[in-house]
C-alpha cells in the first residue's frame, strides 16, 4: 500500500472495526442508506404455475462475488402475485448470504430478480452506490459473520445486516473508488488465475507421471507387449497384468455405521484421506468397543492402503505410520504383498481411474463394492522395479509438491493482498481521487 498516499485529515469513524475514516467522509447505517432492504422467499417447488417463467431467482449458491446474469431457476408473475415476500429487487441490487455454509458471500444482480428467503438484498441508493457497498461487503465480510448466531449453522438475519454503519464519500468518489477497485482487482484476479492454471497444470503433470512409471516401467528401451486391456495398452513384455485380488492379501471393508461420539477412538473414512496420505488429526471418534469391532481381521499396518469405495471413489491413503484407526464402511482396506508404494501408485494412476469410472456409468449413487474393487486390472512388475519406480515417484512427486506449495503461497497473498487494497479503499486509508487507470 505504500505507493499509494493517505488523506491529509482523518476524524474517528465510531466503530472500531473501522477505525478512523477521512474528515469528509460520512458514517451510513444501511437502513437508512437503502430504505427498502429485503429478501425473497421459495416458492412451492411442486406448483407449475410458479417455475418456468422469466424472472430470475437467485439462491445464495448463485453468489459468487460478482454479478448474477443467470439462475438455475426462473419463476412466473404467478408467482410474484400470489406471494408478497416474493420481491422483484431492481438490477443493481447488492445481495448477501445470510444463512449457514454461504453466510457472507455477496453478489450484484445483473438484472431485476427475485432471490430466495436466505438472501439479503441492498438496492442501490443514492447515499450508497451498489458497487461501493458490494466492495465495503466484502472487505467487512468477517464483521458481518460475527453477528451470526446459532452455532453449527450460523445465521445473520436482516435487521443485523441493516444496522451495519458503512464508512462512505460522496457519491462520485464512491464511483472512483469503485472504478479503481474494479482495475486493480481485475490485475490480481488475472495473477491468481495464472497460479491456479499452475496449480492444474502440475496436478495434471503429476498424474501422466505417475500414469507412465506405473504403466511402460523406467526403462524406455524395454520389450513391450499389448496388455489386451484397452486402458492399459502396451506393458513391459515380464510384467504381469492381472485383477488386483491376485497380488493382494486382504481387500476387504465392514458394512457396519458406526456411532460416532465426542470422545473416543478415531475412525477412517473418506476426509481422512488427503494429497494421498492419511490424516487423523480431525478424525471422528466411536468407542473402544465399536473400533475393536472394526478393526477385527482388518488391523491396519504400515504399507497398506485405504481405499475410498463412495463418493470419491479411487482415491486412496497409503499408511506410512504407526498410528492406530479403524476404518468406516465407505473405505477398504488393501493389503499387498509388498509393502513398497508401487501399488498405492497403481491404483491412484489413470488407467485404473477409467475402470473405475466404467463401472460407476449410469450409477445413481457414486460407491463401488469389494468385489468390484478387487477386480481391478492391474499392471504387476517384478518387486526389484516396484521399489525402483515408487522410489522414482517419491522423489518425482515431491518436487511437484514443492512447486504447487509454492504456487497456493503465492495464490494465499494475492488474495490477502486482494482483500486489504479492498479494506483500505473502502475505509479511506488510501487516497485515490487522483487516480487514472493507465491507457
């Protein structure tokens, strides 16, 4: 921020969140700012006479700090009609999420609209201008959830929202604020999607490398043979290909729902697996009697896997510690002959991820049963290379990791970045009358 110049005078805003703002500037409660705050309400989702229609209506899921063009849902005049907490809210309008999971995420609506019962809607004002408040918003977002209440699902209701006191200039600096927000986040946006781009581009090098090692082997001049599975193709000539049962001791998961508690013994399942490893920091608890029970026949060992058999299926821990779990009923347990990571990169590399998606084609419900899972084609090297390639990758996927770390650093800052220009333009750290966005 040091490039840019401060105000010559500054008087105390009244709030100290905010602190002091410029002597000029005036202090606007939302309410009085923009008179007709509201929201909206869901219409009855088995009456054809309310979807259908032309006007769009906005959930908070369609809020994603930007401008609302289009909605999954659009209702009728019926509607509005026969509804009366159905408001048509004018283009322009700053609408913010005021329930749970989405509390806090705002966006402009790009024409006339209607919202759901969990948004709350700003229309522009002649003391506030749309773009200016959606800004102030967002660089008092945190304030905003710290009105919430109710715990697990947090809710901030209208009259809270109504109440906030906005730091705001005149309207035309309000503009200028704007504009110049407008320009300088549209330069660190492009800056993070580069780096987002980066993160793909790695994740997706990543895979093919892994893909490649696990499939063609280390050696490029090998002879090579047609495995006679169209996702395999050509495979070193001594390999084996075979179902995954063939070269593991245990594939195997318990259909058991376990009772979780707030104290106890930790459990496994699919958030427990992450960038290929497992993490039980945060893992839910069961009692002592519930994880022996899981844990009978099936006690996991350094070198295993754990598979993820619903939702995400494919994804799969590798064990490399001794820390005791049990596992939940949407992981399996795999447990090879050896206990190198060739086959924790086997079954995580493309070639077994389209079986996978083959079979689940047409499925209601994303899971894979035992059966299914220990029928999975494999590509099965002597164990000399399976130490040679997992030692390869090892090394080859740490320095990927090294690159992405230092990609979703440089991500971390320009959003911090992002959010302080943003704060500070808002609340009159920074003086730009005077700027002019370059030609």
């Amino acid at each position: 921020m040091s490039r840019y110049k401060a105000y010559s005078e500054y008087k105390d805003s009244g709030v100290e969140w905010i602190g002091n703002i410029p002597k000029d500037w005036d202090m606007w409660k939302i309410i009085h700012a923009c008179p007709s705050i509201g929201s909206g309400t869901t219409p009855k989702s088995d009456s054809d006479d309310y979807y259908g229609g032309e006007i769009p209506w906005v959930t908070t899921g369609e809020l994603r700090e930007g401008v609302v063009f289009e909605t999954q849902k659009k209702v009728t005049q019926k509607a509005l009609v026969d509804m009366p907490t159905l408001r048509l809210h004018p283009k322009g309008s700053v609408a913010i999420a005021m329930y749970g999971a989405t509390i806090g995420r705002l966006g402009i609506l790009g024409s006339d609209a209607t919202t759901n019962q969990a948004c709350c809607v700003m229309p522009p004002s002649e003391v506030l201008h749309g773009k200016y408040l959606f800004y102030w918003l967002y660089a008092n977002r945190q304030e905003v959830i710290n009105l919430s209440s109710g715990g697990g699902q947090p809710n901030v209701n209208q009259e809270k929202i109504a109440s906030l006191k906005v730091s705001a200039p005149s309207g035309l600096l309000q503009n200028k604020i704007a504009a110049f927000l407008d320009h300088e986040t549209a330069k660190i946006d492009a800056l993070i999607e580069k780096q987002q781009r980066l993160i793909e581009l790695l994740k997706e090098k990543r895979q093919a490398v892994i893909s490649h090692a696990v499939t063609k082997g280390l050696n490029p001049n090998a002879p090579m043979r047609d495995s006679g599975v169209e996702w395999l193709g050509e495979v070193p000539a001594h390999w084996i290909v075979a179902p995954l049962k063939r070269f593991a001791e245990v594939i195997d998961c318990k259909h058991y729902t376990v009772q979780f508690l707030d104290e106890g013994l930790p459990i496994v399942s699919i958030r427990e697996l992450k960038d290929d490893l497992i993490d039980i920091s945060n893992a839910k608890l069961t009692s002592c009697t519930e994880w022996n029970f899981l844990r009978e026949g099936r006690i996991p060992q350094p070198g295993d896997l754990v598979f993820c058999r619903n939702a995400s299926v494919g994804a799969a821990g590798y064990v490399n510690g001794d820390f005791d779990f049990c596992m939940g009923q949407d992981v399996c347990l795999i447990r090879t002959r050896k206990t190198n990571r060739y086959m924790h990169f086997q079954i995580t590399s493309r070639h077994v991820r389209e079986q996978i998606e083959s079979f689940l084609v047409g499925a209601t419900i994303r899971r894979a049963n035992v059966e299914e899972i220990r029928g999975l084609v494999v590509a099965h090297p002597p164990e000399f290379e399976q130490i040679e390639i997992a030692k390869y990758l090892e090394n080859a996927l740490s320095e990927f990791s090294t690159l992405s770390e230092k990609a979703n650093r440089t991500v971390a800052l320009l959003i911090e970045r992002r959010t302080a220009l943003i704060s500070a333009a808002v609340t009159g750290k920074i003086d730009v009358r005077d700027w002019q966005a370059a030609a």
